[in-house]
C-alpha cells in the first residue's frame, strides 16, 4: 500500500479542505504533513460551515484517523480553539486524531518575533500571518525548538523558560516594538494541559505499520506548491516545503511509498500577501472575480489578490510535485464571464518563457493570454459532469491538454455535494 498525497498547486486557497473532506471516505488515515495555523482549510457540509487550522481535514468522517505530523507546527491556543469548536457536533476527536511527538510547539514569544519582524521590514513586509510560524521553524532547524513530546517531560519547564529567554533577548533588538508576555503565557499553558490529554505517537513508525497492514493513507498538504520554501516565489513563501517531496520528511513516509499526487487548483488565480503574481488582475475584473469567489483569507481575512489561470506556473508545480490527476476548484465563479482567459506564457526582457524562472521579483513579467469562450450558466445545481456545458468541458479539456495531466474532478460550489467526480474525464 502507498500514500496518497493531496496538495495546492498555485498559492494556497485552493480548496484542499473541502476535496480531503470529500475523498476521506476511501482512505483510513488523514496524515498533515507541513505548516500551521497558517492554513485555513473551509468545509462545508449541511449548511454549516468549517474552518480549519491545523486539525486534518477528515475529522467529520466517523472512523477515519486523523494524524497531525512531525512536519506540522502547532499553536496549542490555536489549536485548542478548533477542538472547542468540533464539541457542538459531538466529534469524537480523542478517538479519531493523533498528534506527532516531533510536531514542534509555536510558543506565545514565537508569535512576538514573527510581529517584530514584519513591522521592521515596513514595505518590504512579505505578507506574514503572524502566526509565529517562521519563527517556529528557525528554532527548528536552528535544534533550539519544543516539541509536542518535550511537554510530557519533567524538564519541560526548564527548556520553555530557556527558549523564551532567548527569544526575549531578540526582541529586545527591535526599537519601539513593546509586548506584555504575560497576556499569551496564562492561554498557552492551560492549552498544553489540553493537549497532553490527546494521544501523542511515535508518527513515523504510526504512519509506516499502517501502511504494511493496508491502510490507505491520503498526507495532506497545507498552502501551495508556489509558497514552498525552495520553489516558491522566495522570499515571499512560507517556511516549510509544501511540495510532495515535504510529505516524506514531514511524515517518515519513504520516496518509494508515494502513490497518487492530487493537485489541487482554482479555475483561476489568487495570492494573499507581498509577491509577484503574474496574472493578478488589478482592475474592475479582478475585483468582481473578488466578490464572486468570496476571496477573503479563511485564516487572515485578507482579501485576496485575483487573476487568471498561469499555466506556465501550473505546468511547474504540476513537474515538482509529480501529479498524477488534477482537481479543479471554483468553476462556478466564472459563471457569469463571457470570456475567460488563460495564460499560455510570459515575455521576460523580450525572452518567452514557457516555464516558472528563478527570478521574477525584480522584472516586469507580461503574461500572454488565449481567450476561451464563457460557459455563461449556473454550475451550482448540477450534479453529474455530463450535464455541464460545452464551454466548461471545452475549457477541461483545453487544461487538460496544455497540463497533460486528466481533470478528475470538478468543483461547482463550495458544499461537498457540489463536486463532480468523473474518472471517464481522465
């Protein structure tokens, strides 16, 4: 048995929550395998909508386990808030969700520095939640950084009080940045106490016996392939790697033990925060594709920049993460266009690229556009692909054809329902 892997494919926002929610049913485990509350992955299901953070997305889904990996970066305040939130439906999260001894903690100081340091870059800010978690992932990487199996140690005081004064230290760095610790110490430690109740695991070797007894496993990713921290629009990308590759290391989880890659992707474009983004639409159009798509951060609230689909970009992550099939998102937003339009490729200093380069912070990047015939109908009601029009499928298989990659599902609405789930598409 191998692992499935479901991630975003352009900058986050993609839908990954709704399409886990939708597939848990044919796997027995939920595996997160990178980020934090940074993510902000919406469910919606019988009138009632949900947001997660760091949670799996396949917690609604009685009998399915949901394991929360040594990749991810954990905000017990944060985290205690969506387990307070699943008690109303009278989720059993104790019995469906695991948590990696090796997730490390984000603590209250964390969350200081992330602020202190956005403010310092002024303009040059690159779009930071300000959820500490850079921050996080540098005392990670830097071997000064808590994990979820410290707390259940006699020293763990002892290491939370070296790590906070450290950070206090660094703080101190930043003129005219002032804090009162003491408001996120109190929250904090009673949301440890929360979390030593959840069961904690060894993840690598939970994950593996799993695998050898046939479980099937679907790793779900958070943000999107164009934020990962080696082939993102660096340094405007978050700190872990949200590539496939992120789901071995932030796992335990073997090169040879990855199956199917799931991409995720809108029917166009959108980005929250600094960074380029070469098909943003900073006009009238971008603004109604804003308001059709409801494009505001399920984590931050920010509204998010609009534009339309960048297949060069998409043909990228689609070579880095190895996708096997694809999922597309928000069909329905481009209900009312006459025109849709498609990014073939750019022209850079008088260069065409037909892939993502290295550099595209500092140039001016004009994208080149097909135009595509609008499907100008509804796509909310249906509920079989082969009753959609014309024009949608003209423009999957027009994807399809410039991805080289089948369109297995179609999302036509943001309830679970409204997903059209056709293989005969591939």
């Amino acid at each position: 048995m191998k692992v499935d892997v479901l991630l975003g494919l352009q900058w986050g926002d993609e839908g990954k929550g709704k399409i886990v929610d939708v597939m848990t049913p044919e796997y027995d485990i939920i595996a997160r395998f990178q980020g934090g509350p940074n993510a902000g992955h919406t469910l919606i299901f019988e009138g009632i909508k949900h947001v997660l953070h760091t949670i799996p997305s396949g917690i609604f889904r009685e009998g399915v386990m949901n394991l929360v990996g040594n990749g991810v970066v954990i905000d017990p305040v944060i985290f205690q808030a969506e387990l307070d939130k699943l008690k109303p439906f009278n989720i059993d999260f104790k019995s469906r969700l695991v948590i990696s001894k090796k997730a490390h903690l984000i603590l209250p100081t964390h969350r200081l520095l992330d602020a202190a340091s956005e403010a310092a870059k002024g303009k040059d800010k690159i779009g930071s939640t300000l959820k500490g978690i850079g921050p996080t992932y540098m005392d990670k990487t830097g071997r000064n950084g808590l994990r979820v199996g410290d707390i259940l140690s006699p020293l763990f005081m002892d290491k939370y009080n070296a790590l906070v004064e450290k950070h206090k230290a660094i703080l101190d760095r930043y003129e005219d940045f002032t804090y009162d610790i003491s408001e996120y110490e109190k929250p904090w430690m009673e949301a440890i106490q929360q979390l030593k109740e959840l069961t904690a695991v060894d993840s690598e070797q939970y994950i593996n016996d799993a695998i050898k007894a046939g479980k099937k496993v679907l790793a779900e990713g958070a943000q999107g392939t164009m934020l990962d921290i080696d082939f993102g629009t660096y340094p405007f990308v978050t700190s872990s790697n949200t590539v496939t590759a992120g789901t071995c290391t932030g796992l335990g989880v073997a090169p040879t033990k990855i199956g199917n890659v799931i991409g995720i992707f809108k029917a166009y474009c959108t980005r929250v925060g600094s960074g380029p983004f070469p098909t943003e639409l900073d006009n009238e159009v971008g603004e109604r594709i804003r308001q059709e798509g409801f494009e505001f951060g399920a984590t931050t609230g920010r509204p998010r920049r609009c534009g339309w689909i960048d297949l060069p970009a998409l043909k990228y992550a689609i070579m880095i993460n190895g996708v096997t099939e694809l999922c597309m998102m928000k069909s329905d937003v481009l209900d009312k266009f006459d025109t849709i339009r498609a990014c073939t490729h750019y022209m850079i200093n008088g260069k065409r690229y037909d892939y993502f380069p290295y550099d595209v912070n500092d140039v001016e990047v004009i994208p080149v556009y097909e135009d595509l015939k609008g499907w100008n109908s509804d796509l909310t009601k249906l509920t079989s692909y082969d009753d959609a029009p014309n024009e949608l499928k003209s423009y999957v298989r027009y994807l399809e054809q410039k991805l080289e990659v089948p369109i297995t599902v179609v999302s036509v609405g943001p309830d679970r329902t409204q997903t059209l789930n056709n293989k005969v598409l591939a």
